[in-house]
C-alpha cells in the first residue's frame, strides 16, 4: 500500500532476552525518590443515575463494565476524556493489588479521575469528571525507561491519521487501507504497552523484595489476544458475537499465572471484541462476562465516517487499556 502509514517499533529491550526469556538489561534499577505506592481517595463512580438506565442486572453487578459503559457513553460535558501525561498519585497500586490478590480490582482504581462540580444552567451542582485515557501505571513513574508518554503520543498520532485518511478514500482502497493499518497498529500498542508494565512489574517486585519468577512478557500478550480480547475486521456480526462467547467460557490453563503458581484469578472477567465494517465505516465495541449466560452486549458504537477522530480514538484506546487492566489483574493476581 503505497501511502500506509510508518509503524512504531516495539523498544529494543523487548527483543533482547536471554535463554529464560528475561530482558538483557534487567538488572538496571532505577532509585525511586518516592514512596512506591499510595493510596487515592475514590470517587463514587459510576453515578447511580447512570447505573439505573442500565437494565441488565448481571450487568450492573458488575462494577467494572458499569464504569467502562459510563466512560465511553457519558457526553463530554459530564465526562472528559484525557489523553494528558503526568505524575500520578499511586502509580503501582496495580501491581500491589495484583500481588496481594485483592477481590476489589476496581479499574478507576488504576486510573487518574478527578471531580468537580459545575453549575447547569438551572443552577444547581452536576457532577462533571475528567478521565484519563491512559491508566496510572502508563502515566509518567520512577520506573520509566522508554519515555512511555511520548511513544502512547505517537500511537494517539497515529490512531487519529488512520481514521481521518479513511475518510478522505474512496471505495474499495479506504476499506484495504483502514483494515491493514488499523489491524497493524492495534498489535503494536498492545505490545509495546504490555511490555512497559511488566518491565516495571519486573522492577517493581525486585525493589520491594518479592521473590518471584517471571515468564517471558510474550507469553503475556499471547494471553491477552487469546483469552481477554477478540479483534475483527468486516465478517458477520453473530460470527464476531461468537468468537466473543467462545472466549468467555474457556476454561483456565494450569500455566495461567505468570508467577508459575497455579491458582484462579479472583473476580468476574470481562471480555473485550472489537468489530470493525471498513465498508460502512462502523466500529463496534463489544463485551460480554465470563460467569454469565448472557449475550454479547454493543457498549458503544462509533461512526468513522465523521470528522470526530479525536473522539472515537480516545474511546477505542480507554478500551483497549481497560482489557489491558482486566488482562494484568487477571492474569497476575495470585492468591497470598
């Protein structure tokens, strides 16, 4: 394709491992000059006015689907998605979480929210939050090597050219062009995302004394693609509806954790599944819950025909990361 777009490659540490999977240039710790994990108030969120306009039951149960419908389905005016970098507040308490085996892995937890109230024009308090797109652990930390924020940056660049080109081509090559380069670059993000976090999972276990064994981060992203998020490009909805349930009720392989132990992840998994009709110009966001029978649910639908690119790319990457949230705590969370 003559004008696709230039990939970002993965960090040169991702490829360099030695014989037990570990990165060559493993031992280089960085000194933290901070308390490595603090505790941040937490909003009550979603608002309950929301969670009443939901009628599944088995969906509202579910707190962490209830906050991703809120997020992604919420106008702007009462929440605003944020694609800024800066230093959180408790950047690791994910991976504290994670270790301890917490039942309450919340996604707001490992996000930065912040609360204000502004005046309507009936002149009473409305909530109004601001969300950031990118979970706390990606934003800026002690333990960053890779200039993080500058490569998601690049990724956010490049989400948006994707789709403001595919308006701009006519049929059949605006259909090729968003299928490959859209197809490409989502692998690449989750890549490059999944091996910031466990590079930092690494360190951060060797600074606070945990005595762990690390599987090779590959194994990680094969289980993220496998297990938590299903991608498709044109086909049949039911076919991409499918796909979706099938992952849902696998069972669990005995080599799940990536601490070698052979335990069960605590709490409900959410699966994710993106569907994409390059002919009409409709991305879909689906999800669905491992523990029930319950059809596939649409969780937010979005045009890309319109000239709203900086819209629809926050919402498709505060998706992506929350699988990549529901991915890490599933995957490695393990029982104390």
């Amino acid at each position: 394709m003559e004008d696709a777009i230039t990939f970002i490659q993965s960090p040169n540490a991702s490829r360099v491992k030695d014989d037990t999977g570990i990165e060559a240039n493993d031992d280089t710790v960085t000194p933290l000059l901070s308390p490595l994990i603090l505790r941040s108030s937490h909003l009550q969120i979603p608002p309950k006015e929301f969670v009443n306009t939901v009628q599944s039951m088995s969906v509202q149960r579910c707190h962490n689907l209830m906050f991703l419908l809120w997020a992604l389905n919420s106008q702007p005016a009462d929440v605003e998605l944020s694609l800024a970098f800066s230093e959180c507040e408790a950047p690791f308490q994910l991976f504290k979480e994670c270790f301890g085996a917490s039942k309450d892995l919340n996604y707001e937890s490992f996000l930065k929210i912040r609360g204000s109230h502004t005046k309507s024009s009936l002149s009473r308090k409305t909530p109004s939050y601001e969300v950031a797109v990118f979970p706390q652990i990606l934003q800026n930390t002690k333990l960053d090597q890779f200039r993080t924020d500058r490569l998601l940056s690049q990724y956010t660049q490049q989400f948006a050219r994707i789709l403001e080109s595919y308006t701009l081509r006519g049929y059949p090559h605006k259909s090729a062009y968003l299928s490959a380069n859209m197809s490409r670059l989502l692998q690449c993000y989750v890549n490059d995302t999944i091996y910031d976090i466990f590079y930092k999972w690494r360190h951060w276990n060797r600074i606070v004394g945990h005595q762990v064994r690390f599987s090779p981060f590959s194994q990680l992203v094969a289980k993220f693609w496998d297990a938590y998020m299903v991608f498709q490009v044109d086909g049949s909805l039911p076919q991409f509806a499918t796909r979706i349930s099938h992952i849902s009720h696998q069972p669990d392989s005995p080599d799940r954790n990536l601490r070698s132990r052979h335990t069960i992840a605590a709490g409900v998994a959410i699966k994710y599944g993106i569907w994409i009709d390059t002919v009409n110009g409709v991305l879909l966001l689906c999800n669905t819950l491992t523990t029930e029978l319950m059809d596939v649910i649409p969780s937010l639908g979005l045009n890309l025909t319109v000239d709203d690119s900086e819209q629809n790319v926050k919402k498709l990457l505060l998706f992506v990361n929350c699988c990549l949230l529901e991915c890490i705590t599933q995957e490695l969370t393990n029982d104390p």
